[in-house]
C-alpha cells in the first residue's frame, strides 16, 4: 500500500478521496443531463486516469498525477498483458485509449482545423457526437471503477 506520507492520517485521506468521487460523479451525471458534455469529458478522464495510477502505481510505476489518461493506460495494459494476465484490466486500458482519442476530437473538434478548412466535426454534429463522447466516458469510468474496486478488495489494498 503506498504511504500516505508522515503525519497524514490515512482515514482522512480515504474519506476526502471518498468526497471529492462523490462530487465528481454527481457533477459528471448533472453535466450529461443538462447539456454541457464537455464538462462531463473532462471529469470522465480525471477519474479514469486516477484509478490507472492507482493500478500501475501499485505494481511500481511511480507516475505521478501529470500523467495522461492516454500513457496512464498504456502502462496499465501492459501491466495487465505482461505481469498480472488480467484480460478484463487489459481490455478496459485499450477501451480508455481509445476513448481518450475520442475526448480529443471532440474536446478540439469544435473548432480547430487544419487552415482552410473547416472544423473537423461540423457544427450540426458536434452536439450529439460530444454527447456520445461522454456518455460513453460515463459507462467506462463506471467500468473501470468497478474493475479497480474488486482489485482493491481481492489485495486489501485502499487505492
């Protein structure tokens, strides 16, 4: 289990790690729902790149929290490939690269193009495209979460 650091008390930390989730999550579903998916985007990667680092950092990798959500994955595939043989954990790795790719288009999608051309995802789209973006952020955090957690309670480990 990694250290908390002198002086820190561990049960403090849980509980805030515990808060600043629950806030995430409500703000990442009331984003969804009233329309701003960009918002909901940028949440859905914070939470998936924090529980890759708690996953690689567990099986030694040292990253720190600057990491990408896209190199933060990486690692973990190849922690689940070549150490632990956890097919889902890999699988869940190339499914948030993938969907990082996604949030990239979409995040830079509205308006940045090449020059003299237009926009890479026509205005008409971007809504809708921008909605799926998160939705789909949405059903691989709780994915990935899940996956996480049964690690955590199969190495009575708090991560």
């Amino acid at each position: 289990m990694p250290s908390c650091g002198k002086g820190r008390n561990p049960e403090r930390l849980n509980r805030a790690k515990h808060l600043s989730w629950r806030l995430a999550h409500e703000r990442m579903n009331a984003a969804i729902e009233a329309g701003f998916p960009l918002e909901a985007v940028a949440i859905a990667e914070s939470l998936l790149t924090d529980r890759f680092l708690s996953f690689v950092n567990f099986h030694g990798a040292g990253f720190g929290p600057e990491k990408t959500l896209g190199a933060v994955a990486q690692k973990a595939a190849s922690i689940c490939r070549r150490t632990t043989g956890d097919a889902l954990g890999e699988a869940l790795a190339a499914d948030a690269e993938n969907w990082a790719r996604e949030r990239n288009e979409i995040l830079h999608g509205i308006a940045k193009s090449r020059q003299g051309v237009g926009p890479t995802i026509p205005a008409e789209d971007f809504v809708d495209r921008a909605h799926d973006v998160a939705v789909r952020g949405r059903q691989l955090v709780r994915a990935v979460k899940a996956w996480h957690g049964k690690l955590v309670r199969n190495h009575g480990r708090r991560g």
